[in-house]
C-alpha cells in the first residue's frame, strides 16, 4: 500500500497546504489545552524536534514534551519558550555525529 502522506510531508518540506493544515493544528490544540496560539513559534520547535533527531529519532518528542514542561515552569510565555528550546536544540546537536574529518 502507497504511504498516503505527501512528498513534502515526508521530507520535511512544507508546502502551503501542509503549512496551512499545522497552522490549523495548531491553533486547534492550543485553544483547546488553553494555550495563546500566538506564543507557539512554529518554525523553532519544528527546528527542536529536528534538532533531537541527531540523538535519535524516538528522542523528538521527549524532547519535545519536556521543552514544554520547562516552558510550564518557566512560567509559560515566550521568553520560557525560547529558553527551553534553545536548550534542548544546543544539547541535541551535541550529539550530532561527526564527519570523522579534521
């Protein structure tokens, strides 16, 4: 059976009508826990989540679940937002591998 999701999707691309469907998501879930769809960066927690990926793929949504635990007790908000994901990504890309070349 064919993989249904769109080429784009599957590759990480995003054409208008993906991005327009996670926008929509988006807005959809954060309304619905309680959360200000407007402090939601997009673009940095899909770079997060790509980020955790150089550890292992399964590590992405650890990491995203406890980027939004700290943002909770960071006391919500954007500057919360920033700090945990910027964390969380300088840590995953610790683990990137190297080339091996010097």
């Amino acid at each position: 059976m064919a993989d249904p999701t769109p080429e784009s999707s599957r590759h990480g691309g995003h054409d208008a009508a993906t991005s327009d469907q996670l926008e929509g998501w988006i807005a959809e879930l954060a309304t619905a826990l309680g959360v200000d769809p407007g402090v939601v960066d997009r673009d940095m927690l899909l770079r997060v989540s790509r980020s955790a990926h150089c550890v292992t793929r399964a590590a992405a949504p650890f990491t995203m679940f406890l980027v939004g635990m700290a943002v909770g007790q960071g006391g919500g908000g954007a500057e919360a937002m920033t700090q945990a994901a910027t964390t969380a990504e300088r840590l995953a890309v610790a683990h990137a591998p190297t080339s091996g070349l010097t």
